[in-house]
C-alpha cells in the first residue's frame, strides 16, 4: 500500500518512500536473560496445556528417574501419523523431542538453507520462541509450527472422545495434509477439526481456551469440545475460504460480533483477527501459504510487522517503556497508514498483555527520567529492520526520536535471514537491539 511522499514528510522528512499498513508488536525472542541460557522443559501430561516453562539447561532426566506419566495413546484402532516425523527449525529457535526429555533439546542450524531434521516419535512435542518457525514431515504432509506456539503428538490432555493425532497446546499451525478421514485430525483443548485433503491453519489462545480453525484448501469438520473433553453438538462443515471458532461453555462469547461454533467466509477473518491480535500469525501463515503454492485469494492479506527488542538495558522494562514513549504512534496510525489499517500493540518481552500503544502520549521528559531511573542514559541502540518496502522510513524517523531522549541509534537494513542471525548474535551478546521484522 503505497503512501503519497507528501503525507509522510511531516514525519520523515529524510525518507519519500512508501510505508507498508502494518502492525507493530513489541516482543522479545531469541536468547531470554539467564546466567547460563534457556531452554524449554518437557510438558508433563497431566499438567495444564500451557505449562511450558524455561529453565537453565540440565542433563536430560532418565524414564526411571522421572515422575513425569506417559502422554496419552491413542484409542484403539487410530493411526498414529505422527509416529517418526522429522523437525527441523526454519527460523529464529526451536526445540523437539520427548516429553519426557529434560530439558528439551534445540533443534540445530536454524535458518540455514537446509538444516538437519531431529526424529520425534507419537507423545513428543515441538516448541517455538517468539521468533522461531519448525517444520514437521510426517506421513501426512507437512506442519508449520510458527513463533510462540507448542504441539504435541498425542491427543489433548482434557480430550477424552474426539480423535486427535496432534494437539495444538498454544500457538499457531499450519498444516499442508494429504491425509483424509478421521486419521488426520489436529485438536486443541477446546476443539478439534477433521481435515479432507487440506491445507488448513490452526491458532489455539490457552489464555482464553479460544480454538480458530481456518481452510485454504480442501475441507474439514470442526467439533467444540467441553470443559470435560466431550464433544459438543455435531460436526460442523468448514469449506473452502471459510474460518471458524469456538471455546467451552453453553454459551461461549462472540468474537467481533460473530456468534462462535459457526462457519464464516474468510472476508470477515481480520476483524476476528485483530480483536483476538492474531494479525501476526495469519501474516505468516499467508506466507506460508504462498510459499506453498496455495490459492491465497481466499484468505485476506492481514500484514503485519513485528518490533522485537532484547538485549543490555533493552531487558528493562522501564527502557523498554522509555523507547515507546519517544514517537507519537496515534500520529504515525493516521499520518502513514491510511484508513487507519494499522494498529500497534505492544507485547513486552513476557510481561503483561499485549496493549495498543496508540493511546500512549508521547512524554519525552518521562522517557528521559525513566532511563535515569534504570541507570541507562545515554547507551547506543541497534535498530534493524527486514529489507521490506515501507521500512526504511518508519526506521528513519523512529531512529531520530531516540535521538530526542539522548539515546544513538545505529540502522541496519537487512535481508530476513541476516537479520534473524544478527539479531541473535546482537542480543545474546548482551547489546541492546530493536527489530522491525516483516515475521
């Protein structure tokens, strides 16, 4: 989406160039703070879907020392697809195995042009961070497991009778199937999708027990499951082009205005998506989606731009609110976005849910007493932003507000992959970083 060098020169005088309606979210990945590094435990099976926690790395815990149980099996008679499926990492970290492996082990080489695949048997699982991507080859095609998410390969913890061969604990997926029938079903805790020659898109909130199935290709059958794991009603049929949503309860909350546990065309997909603020993961499962060869007409483009920010002073969260409170992001909504298409929430690192800063009055004299408060006046930042049309001069005039609480700023434009390296190196390394990602 093109903006007029006009409309955009009150704010960036040193860049005409066109300015992408996108959403900025402001959140951590890459290597967290800890004195020796993180890396996610195994889930036990009868802890809540969400219990992925982090830990300094250990020794990976023997079965017979482990009091963790044994994940679910499933019913007699089901196939158990993803019994030996390879994982590999495409991008940011990710980790695969065992849930009985303590601590789970990273996947290696990420965003290489090839990098190695870790076996996983039927009970294990796949994590991402905030930045990572994992790919699953199974013996019904292939799964995407993008930033933030958590699947495991048996059934849901609270599901007692829905078929289910994989469970989306947290997170988002996309699923290239070449499967039918009930052998190919993906769960989450509050509902499950049969797939029929699909390529399909999962997003489970565990904050909210809200499920959204969305279909790209093909078809499948959606059932809402119940607080007890029983199904509730009949199948219902999601077509082609078509997105739909449940959580538990007789009388679960609409979305957006739209009653749940009901098909809808993919047209009022990013009304959904942003209230729930979702519009990242459906920016990259449209990716996906292309890079796949898939019909992208029928899922609406929902752009999105992640500002990530890690790294010495930037682990702060008053910097972290100092560096927000430099621009004027209602400014930048109305000024370089038109209709109001983007929206800025911020996700800081862990902390707190995610808000529209938008209504966030610039206040440079608080920006400036809240880094004298931290002790981390005056420190130089690494701004990187993806080599992407529109944000040379969002980076351009962002950078110049850091300028206006004493803070230098050193831009870099680069490639996604390098980027993603640089980033991690940058942060690992304990230098304060920001980047404006297009993943």
């Amino acid at each position: 989406m093109v903006v007029a060098p006009a409309r955009i020169r009150r704010l960036a005088p040193r860049t005409p160039a066109c300015v992408l309606a996108v959403i900025l979210v402001v959140t951590g990945c890459g290597p967290q703070p800890s004195p020796s590094g993180t890396t996610p435990t195994a889930v036990p099976s009868s802890a809540a879907p969400t219990e992925t926690t982090l830990v300094s790395p250990s020794p990976p815990a023997s079965p017979s020392d482990s009091t963790v149980t044994p994940s679910p099996t499933p019913p007699e008679g089901t196939v158990v697809l993803f019994d030996n499926s390879d994982v590999s990492c495409a991008i940011g970290r990710a980790w695969a195995g065992d849930r009985l492996e303590s601590p789970i082990p990273a996947l290696p080489q990420c965003g290489s042009p090839a990098p190695p695949t870790r076996r996983v048997s039927a009970g294990g699982l796949v994590v991402t961070d905030a930045c990572g991507q994992a790919t699953v080859t199974s013996a019904c095609g292939t799964i995407y497991v993008f930033h933030d998410s958590t699947l495991t390969f048996s059934r849901c913890d609270r599901q007692t009778a829905v078929t289910g061969n994989a469970c989306l604990a947290d997170g988002a997926i996309a699923w290239d199937n070449t499967c039918s029938g009930d052998r190919a079903a993906i769960a989450t805790p509050s509902a499950s999708l049969t797939l029929s020659g699909t390529w399909m898109s999962a997003v489970y909130l565990a904050e909210r027990d809200l499920a959204l199935f969305a279909v790209l290709d093909g078809e499948g059958g959606a059932t809402a499951i119940d607080e007890q794991g029983a199904p509730v009603d009949d199948r219902d049929a999601v077509r082609k082009g078509e997105f739909w949503f449940s959580s538990p309860g007789s009388d679960p909350p609409r979305v957006a205005g739209l009653e749940p546990r009901t098909a809808y065309a993919m047209e009022d997909l990013p009304r959904v998506a942003r209230e729930l603020r979702l519009d990242t993961w459906f920016a990259a499962i449209r990716r996906q989606a292309e890079a796949s060869r898939v019909d992208i007409g029928v899922i609406p483009d929902i752009p999105a731009i992640n500002l990530r920010g890690r790294g010495g002073p930037l682990d702060d969260r008053r910097v972290q609110d100092a560096v927000l409170l430099t621009t004027d992001w209602f400014d930048i909504v109305n000024e370089l976005f038109p209709n109001g298409e983007g929206r800025i929430v911020s996700l800081i690192g862990s902390e707190g849910p995610p808000f529209d800063i938008r209504d966030m009055e610039t206040d440079v004299e608080r920006a400036q007493q809240l880094l004298k408060d931290a002790g981390a006046e005056g420190f130089s930042v690494t701004v990187i932003a993806d080599d992407a049309p529109g944000l040379g001069a969002l980076v351009d005039f962002y950078s110049g507000t850091l300028e206006d609480i004493g803070l230098s700023a050193d831009v870099r434009i680069l490639d996604t992959a390098g980027a993603v390296e640089v980033y991690g190196e940058l942060v690992e390394r304990g230098e304060p970083t920001l980047w404006f990602a297009t993943h």
